[in-house]
C-alpha cells in the first residue's frame, strides 16, 4: 500500500481523557469511529460521520499515544487534536495497522527525532547530575560540621540525600533512555538518507 492508497481504520471509542480516567459518553461510548488516510491526511470521524479532526501522514507519530505510553494509560491515545486527548479500545488488529504507519512517520521525521531526544537526554542527565552533586555536597557537609548536632545532620543528610539520589539516578535513566533513543533515529535518518541517494 503506498501513502496515496485509502486506508481505513475502525475505532472502538471509549471517550476522553480527563484528570480521574476516562470521561465516558452514553452516547458514543462503544460506537465505532473511523481513522482514515487519503493522500498523505488522516482524518478522524465520529460514528455519525462527522470530521473530529484531520492530520498529515508525517505528523502521525506525535498524534497516536500507544497503551503503556505511560503508566497506568492501558488504552490507545489520539492526541494534539484540540483540547481533548481521545481515548480507543486497545484492539490488537487496530494497534498492529496502526504501528505500520506510525513507523513510517517516524521514519520521515528521523533526524529531527534524534535530535530531540538528544537535547531531552542531555536536559534529564544534567538534572541526574545536578542532584547526585548535591547529594555530594550534603554529604561533605554532614562530614566537616563539627558544630552541629549529630542528630540534626543525621536528620538533614537522609531527608536530603535519600531523594535525592534516587531521583538523580532516575533522571540518569531517563537521559540514558532518550539517548538510546536519539541514536535509534539517527541510525533510521542514516539508512533513509542511503536509500534516497
């Protein structure tokens, strides 16, 4: 199938996000949308027909969140359609049509991905850093003051070092993760660009 071929995908609703779960609809819960692409545009219809919503085929990966995205999200996710993220059954046929063309979006935009995730990385390992050093710096302080009680820097050092180190490590995970990824799109922009030459 090549980008201009029509390519329709049915939808199961469920309704949209909101802040305690999913905001479920009488009226449209269960009922079949539709995702459709013609041309290199995906448009999104409610089961009455009406357009929700119309994207390019090249923006594709920003708009569809996958279940697992995050914890505790289980459905699959449009979003950047409005203010309202669309939440959809998670249906194994849906997520494997649906996968396909979210590769090749992110394959047409490979180079700035990799790019991106690069400057995340490098934003989340100085957090990581930044944390760890002053893990450091409590922990010499702890260390040098004679002047003060043992108790106090007993209190100081673990309500301080405690947090901090984990969430300097989690942050060098993180950074270490989006890195991985960073890389993962550059190899795809260096395979794309020898394809096209």
């Amino acid at each position: 199938m090549t980008m201009s071929d029509t390519c329709a995908i049915p939808l199961t609703y469920r309704g949209v996000l909101i802040h305690r779960g999913v905001g479920i609809s009488g009226e449209s819960y269960a009922k079949t949308w539709t995702l459709r692409l013609a041309n290199d545009v995906w448009t999104l219809t409610d089961h009455k027909g009406d357009e929700i919503h119309s994207f390019t085929q090249k923006d594709l990966h920003r708009k569809v969140a996958f279940p697992g995205f995050a914890r505790g999200y289980p459905d699959l996710y449009l979003v950047g359609l409005g203010p309202q993220v669309h939440c959809f059954e998670p249906e194994q046929e849906v997520l494997d049509a649906l996968k396909h063309y979210v590769e090749q979006s992110e394959v047409a935009n490979a180079p700035q991905l990799a790019r991106w995730h690069r400057v995340v990385g490098v934003g989340f390992v100085g957090l990581g850093v930044l944390c760890l050093a002053g893990c450091v710096a409590v922990l010499s302080w702890a260390l040098r003051s004679a002047d003060v009680s043992g108790f106090l820097r007993l209190n100081v050092t673990l309500v301080l070092i405690v947090p901090g180190s984990v969430g300097g490590g989690y942050f060098m995970l993180v950074g270490v993760r989006d890195f991985l990824r960073a890389n993962h799109f550059a190899r795809l922009a260096a395979a794309r660009g020898r394809l096209d030459s």
